[in-house]
C-alpha cells in the first residue's frame, strides 16, 4: 500500500515540473527579443555603421529619462518609415547596444562614436 502512495506522490511532482516548465516557456521566449521602448522622439542624428547609413535617435518616454537608440537599414519599420524629425512619437523593440560613427571632414579631428541600444521593430506616428 505505501509503495503506491509514493508512486503517486511523485507522479504528480513530475506533472507539476512539467506544468511550470510549460508556463514559463513564453517569458523565456520573449526575454529573447529584447526589450520594449516607447515615447516622444527628442533628436535625430544621421551616422554610419557597419550596417549603413543609420540614425540616432533620443526618445523621452512617458516620465523618465532621454535614452539612446540606433536605427539601421535591417530594422523592420511599420507605418511612416523612419523617425525623421523630433516631436514624432516611437514604439518598438530594442536588442543589443550598438554604435555609429559621425565621420570627420578633416583628418586632424577624430570622428564622433555614438552609443545606443539597436532597434529591431519600429512603428512611428506621421506628425
């Protein structure tokens, strides 16, 4: 008799693992493409990185900081194309910090190295 109460205690151990193993599948999922950012865009500064022309962009969110992010041709862009002006609003998804380079015109001045994190999803407003 108690050699078949184990046998179902531990059973349903094993259904309960596999049960959260299951439910945490999705966070993990999503914890893989990166993160979500939103706001007004605040500057756009044309640059060049290793994957082209490309633009950094400030975006003020809802009560927080300005931050920095990279726009380059391989991000996939919804609705009205590339942030182009400042007072646009942004969604989108950011992966992986990234730098551009704003070229020098003379030899004798470095060139300017800009930071941010690299957008892959975009989606901004007309205005």
């Amino acid at each position: 008799m108690r050699y078949t109460l184990y046998m179902y205690k531990l059973s349903s151990f094993w259904i309960a693992v596999i049960f959260f193993v299951l439910a945490a599948l999705p966070f993990s999922a999503y914890a893989a493409f990166g993160t979500s950012f939103g706001g007004r865009v605040v500057s756009v500064l044309p640059c060049l990185s290793p994957l082209g022309p490309s633009l950094q962009v400030n975006i003020a969110p809802a009560g927080g900081f300005s931050t920095s992010y990279i726009w380059t041709p391989a991000t996939v862009t919804f609705m009205a194309g590339p942030p182009n002006h400042p007072g646009q609003q942004i969604l989108g998804v950011a992966d992986i910090p990234f730098a551009c380079v704003i070229p020098s015109p003379f030899f004798f001045i470095p060139a300017l190295t800009l930071f941010g994190q690299r957008m892959q999803f975009i989606g901004t407003s007309v205005i």
